[in-house]
C-alpha cells in the first residue's frame, strides 16, 4: 500500500502544507517511523519537536486515507501523552491495522477559548478543534503482498463443514487451501466475494464522510469433507497477492459426548487512541483470558458465542476493522458465532418497529442496518429480511446448530418475534425437532433479556413481548438455559417462569423452566444501576429479589462444559482470571444422584466432565439463605470466636516465655 503515483502524494502533501498556520507553525517538525507496515511490526512511532508554548490540549490526529478532510479524522491522542510534551518536544506509539490505505499523521494547537461543548464525544467531552494545525507526516501505510487479514471461522449447517471468511484490498481471486497435515495442505477451497457501499448505509455517521471508510471486499470460502474431531491446519490468499499465515482448528465432532464453548455479549473493541465514542479497553482482557482457556483445552472442538453488539462501530467503519484483529487470535481456530444486537442494527425507519417497541429500536446502529454485521459473518440457516432500501438483505438472524451434546439457537430481538412470524415458527420447529438423546441439553441465545434486574426501564414492553411469545415454548420444550446480553453485566437467575423460581439451588436436575442468565460484561461499560428502590431511585433494592441467584458488576465471560449427564456454565471475571459462579444442571440421562431432585440442596454429584482449565479455581455456590439465619449465624460466630480469643489471651498470659525474631536487613 505504500507505493502510489509521485505526484498524488505530491499534491497531497502540498495541499497539507497550504493548510498549515503560519504563525505558529514555522519551527514545528512531525516524523514518523517506519515508512512500510508489516503484520509482525505495525507499531508507529510518531515523534515532534519545536511545538512553542506548548498546550495540555494540543493533539495529534491520525487519518486514513490522507485526503481525509481534517476533522475526519479516525483517532487522536493528546501531546501530554508523552513525558517530554511540556518541552514542546515527544513521541508516542501507535500499533495499526491495514485499512488498505495509507495513514497520515497531523499535529494541531486547541486553546480553551475554542472549546466548544456543543461538539463532543460519547462521554461528554469536547472534540479537539482544527483550526490551527502545526504540521503534517509524510504518509506510511502496509507492504504490500501481505496476503488477506480479518480471518475468522464459523459452522455451516453440515456438520463436516468450516467456513472461514477475510478481507482483501481488491477483491481478486483468493482461495483456502487445507488439509491434516501442516505440510502438505493438499485440499482447496474457493471464495465468494462480496462488498457493500456507502450507498447501502441508511443513515449518519455511517453514510458520511465522516464515518465511511473503504470496507474492502470479503471473502467467504467452505472447507468441506472434514473427518470428526481432527485437527486441520489451512491458509488463505494467493500466489499473486500472498498468502495469510498457517492457522489449524479441531473440526466438529458429530459423535462427540462432550461440548465446550466460551459465551459472552457486548464485548466491543479496543482502540490504542481516542475516538467519536469511548471504545470498550476491557475487550482485551475477555480476549486474553478466553486465549488462556482455548490452549488449556489443547485438541478439543469449542466454539464462541458472542450474542450481539459486536464491535460497536456504530457507524464508524474502521471499528471494525480493529475488532476483527482484536479477535484474530482467537477466530482463527475457534468457530466464532454471533446474533445481532442494537449496535448493529437499529435505526428509526427499520421495517419492523412496533409501537410497543418504539422506545427499544433507535440509532443505535448508527446508520449501519445491519450492512456489515450481515456480510462480514455468515452463519448458518438462511434467515433474512428485507432492509427496504437498496442494502442487501438482513441476515444471521436465526439458526442453530448442534455441539456435542448441546443443541445451540440463536435468535434476532432486534427483528419480529412474535407469533407467526418466520421466526418464532422457525424457533417452534426447531425446539420439535431435537433429538434428546443425542443433544439432552439446549442453549438458547439472542441479546436483549427476557429477564433482568437492571434498571432498563426503555425495554418493558419488548421484555413483555418476548415473555408472551417465548416463555411458552423455552418451558414446553425443556430450554436447559437462556443466555442474554444488553445489559453489560452478569446476571444468574433460578429456573424460572413466570418470575417465579422452580428451584433455587445452584446444581439440580431440569426442574421445569430455564435457567436465564445475563452475560452482556464482554466489554461495554456503560450500565444503568440495577432496579431502584422506590424511595430513593439513585440507590438499588437490598436485598435483590430472589429469583436473581447472582449478579456483578466484574467484566467477563462464561465458559460452559457439557456431557450428555451434566451441563456446567462458569462465569469468569477479567479481574483476576477466576471462577465466581457457577450452576450445573443434570439431564434426564443421569440417574445416579440421589438428591438433586430437592429444590433447596447444594449438592454437585458425580461429575463426568473432567477437564479443568488452568490457573483457575473451582468456585462452589452456596444456596440463597434467609438473611435472618444469616445475621444470626454470623452473631453466634463472634461470640464463640471471642470466647476461643480471651481463653487464648489468659493462658498466654501465664505461660509467657522469653522469645527473639531476627530481623531482615536485607529485603528479599
């Protein structure tokens, strides 16, 4: 990408200069090395020298393309960033993704007269202004011959089947070649390539300037023929254009007794540097932590769940970009699922917005409907609706699949639910069809919750809906758990109908309803607090209800494990890498446990999943006791405690000896 025509960069880079402020800007020199970009070394470093009187506000934007008008930038970073900014000298870092285009660095002065409130980001804070810029880099960008970047797996609806899809700057003839042995990836694969425009984006900021940039084009291939549970390595690109590194995956296991997935929602995306929105920086951890369980799990097939609001690019089309390169490690051998969320679609003219729901589906898509989320994944099934305008059609929006012994289904909140749509017959067929022999357990999935303490008040009546339209069917046919995201923190409930509890311990066999937890603490941290106490709204109620087992404020994930006699989902906090809650729930075909029946014991059974992650504890939940038992077990503690302390004072008392302790001189 770095070599263009001299005289383009030429007249880019004398239009820049034109642009400078005189002023303020004879003395000020900006570079920026290195020049070429390349997968193993995309750092930056971005030094200056001469800024006079220098402001805690003075900024650097970063821009791609380098036409890019000024206040199009992409990102900035303030100079302060640097220790030596005060001397009117420093540098900073930056690591970068490909946008198949070329990057340009420009330096600005912003005073505090100029600061204007009526222009900010997400959080309330002001835009830097661009009034006097100081000067411009010369432009870097990407070798070329990289091969695609953006790599990513998911299931087909054949169980011997992986598709894998990427990104390349032009669109030409890329292939996937595999096979079992690293060495000779003797099998290949073609791709379909698709792409969509700025035309197809249905509102601000997606459709402007703005936020538009050059998606590239997307490859979609199918590696077919796979044999049961084996490790296939393959790569992807061309011999004209270059070829990705060598990635592997554990194909699925149609006769598997065993299933192990990684669920989460909301999760988002990590940026080295400010932008329009506040970016999720916590997406690094869920990423780095569930990298951690994927090697502990070595040769096993596992799956990812990511139940809407994706990347949160909400309009602004390098977002996305950025959290396909955050994901990377993990996608390229790990099936990646998804449903859609609210950030990928909502928009105010969206054709299904019933009026119960007019408080639910805003702009939160930021003029994306659902364009990108629907090419840039292909899951299975063939679900779609129709955007009504020029945009290709909605898709990914129901389909399920089945995981060792865990049927998987996804569903759309975001589009209609209600009886007799497409949808909820979809569901209904579906929920008939499985086999509870092979898949005793059922995982459902889609992102706003049915149920949730959380003060979500704009939700009420599409909760309502969703009760009416599902509940009925998640009983019926025996749902094993009901998984939900939008609200960015962990939830467990008690199987539950009717927002009544069946069971309220935390290991039992099926009891009649679904266990639905919340998981939307992937990333986002924006959260209202949970459900108020009617005198004071700023305060939560205490103690929560009881059908909430458990709930937190923690970033995470939860990791589930299954066989065909027990189904475990953990949930594990990004803080320290630790279990802090767990339920287990046994399937009809386990019948060695004499007490799991009883809907107020504790007992975990005999597990027949024995893999263990590493550098993880075991975390037992203990069942929700009254709060009076509790105060008074903890008062008649204290008491016996102190009676233990004062006989254990006296007799030291009497029996009292000379004693010495070295001390350290050194610290150690």
């Amino acid at each position: 990408m770095v070599s263009r025509e001299a005289s383009h960069s030429l007249l880019l880079l004398a239009l820049s200069l034109s642009l400078l402020d005189p002023s303020l800007s004879s003395h000020v020199s900006l570079s920026v090395s290195p020049k070429t970009l390349t997968r193993s070394n995309r750092t930056v470093r971005i030094q200056w020298s001469g800024v006079e009187s220098p402001s805690e506000l003075d900024w650097l934007g970063i821009y791609s393309p380098p036409s890019s008008r000024d206040k199009n930038f992409i990102g900035y970073v303030f100079l302060n960033s640097s220790a030596t900014w005060q001397s009117g000298y420093g540098s900073v870092e930056l690591p970068l993704v490909n946008l198949r285009s070329n990057y340009v660095f420009r330096l600005f002065r912003w005073t505090y007269d100029e600061v204007n409130y009526r222009h900010q980001d997400h959080d309330g804070n002001p835009l830097p202004q661009t009034k006097h810029r100081l000067a411009v880099s010369e432009e870097i960008g990407f070798a070329s011959g990289l091969g695609p970047e953006q790599i990513h797996l998911s299931f087909t609806d054949n169980e011997d089947e992986m598709t894998v899809m990427f990104i390349t700057a032009d669109g030409k003839e890329n292939v996937v070649r595999y096979g079992l042995d690293e060495g000779a990836l003797n099998q290949t694969a073609g791709t379909e390539v698709n792409r969509y425009e700025q035309a197809h984006m249905c509102d601000f900021p997606a459709n402007n300037s703005i936020g538009w940039r050059d998606p590239g084009f997307i490859h979609d291939g199918v590696m077919k023929g796979l044999k049961n549970g084996k490790r296939y390595y393959y790569k992807v690109g061309s011999d004209a254009t270059g070829w990705s590194a060598t990635y592997s995956f554990i194909s699925r296991d149609s006769q598997s007794n065993e299933t192990f997935a990684f669920l989460f929602g909301d999760m988002g995306t990590y940026t080295p540097y400010r932008t329009f929105y506040r970016m999720q920086d916590e997406s690094q951890s869920t990423v780095k932590w569930i990298l951690r369980d994927l090697k502990a799990l070595e040769n096993k097939s596992v799956l990812i769940s990511h139940i809407g609001d994706i990347s949160y690019a909400r309009g602004f089309s390098w977002v996305w970009d950025e959290f396909f390169n955050q994901i990377e490690p993990i996608a390229t051998s790990t099936p990646y699922h998804v449903c859609i969320g609210n950030h990928e679609y909502d928009w105010p003219n969206q054709p299904w917005r019933p009026w119960w729901a007019y408080s639910s589906y805003n702009k939160d898509g930021g003029g994306e409907c659902g364009v990108p989320y629907s090419l840039k994944f292909h899951m299975p099934g063939d679900s779609s609706v129709p955007t009504g305008t020029p945009a290709p059609a909605t898709r990914n929006l129901y389909y399920s699949f089945n995981a060792g012994v865990v049927h998987f289904i996804y569903i759309s909140t975001e589009t209609n639910f209600e009886q007799g749509s497409d949808q909820y017959k979809f569901i209904k067929s579906d929920l008939e069809r499985v086999n509870r022999e092979k898949t005793p357990f059922i995982v459902l999935q889609g992102h706003r919750p049915m149920y949730t303490t959380s003060n979500e008040v704009r939700d009420a009546g599409l909760r309502e809906k969703m009760l009416q339209s599902f509940e009925p069917l998640l009983v019926q046919y025996k749902v094993t758990l009901a998984l939900w995201g939008h609200v960015h923190r962990y939830e467990r409930f008690c199987p539950v109908k009717n927002f009544q509890c069946v069971n309220v311990s935390s290991s039992f066999k099926y009891p009649g309803a679904p266990v639905h937890m919340v998981i939307g603490m992937g990333g986002q941290d924006w959260q209202p607090i949970w459900e108020p106490r009617p005198d004071h709204q700023d305060r939560p109620i205490f103690p929560q209800p009881i059908r909430s087992m458990y709930r937190g404020g923690e970033f995470g994930y939860t990791r589930l494990v299954a066989t065909k006699e027990k189904l475990k989902i953990e949930y594990v906090g990004n803080h320290d890498g630790q279990v802090h809650d767990m339920v287990e729930i046994f399937s009809d075909l386990y019948v060695d446990n004499p007490i799991y029946d009883s809907g107020d014991n504790n007992s975990t059974g005999n597990s027949t999943a024995n893999t263990s992650f590493k550098d993880t504890k075991e975390v037992v939940v203990e069942p929700r006791v009254g709060n009076y038992v509790k105060a008074g077990s903890v008062i008649m503690a204290a008491l016996l405690l102190g009676y233990v302390l004062g006989f254990f004072t006296k007799w030291k008392r009497e029996n009292k000896q000379p004693t010495w302790t070295p001390v350290k001189t050194v610290e150690m």
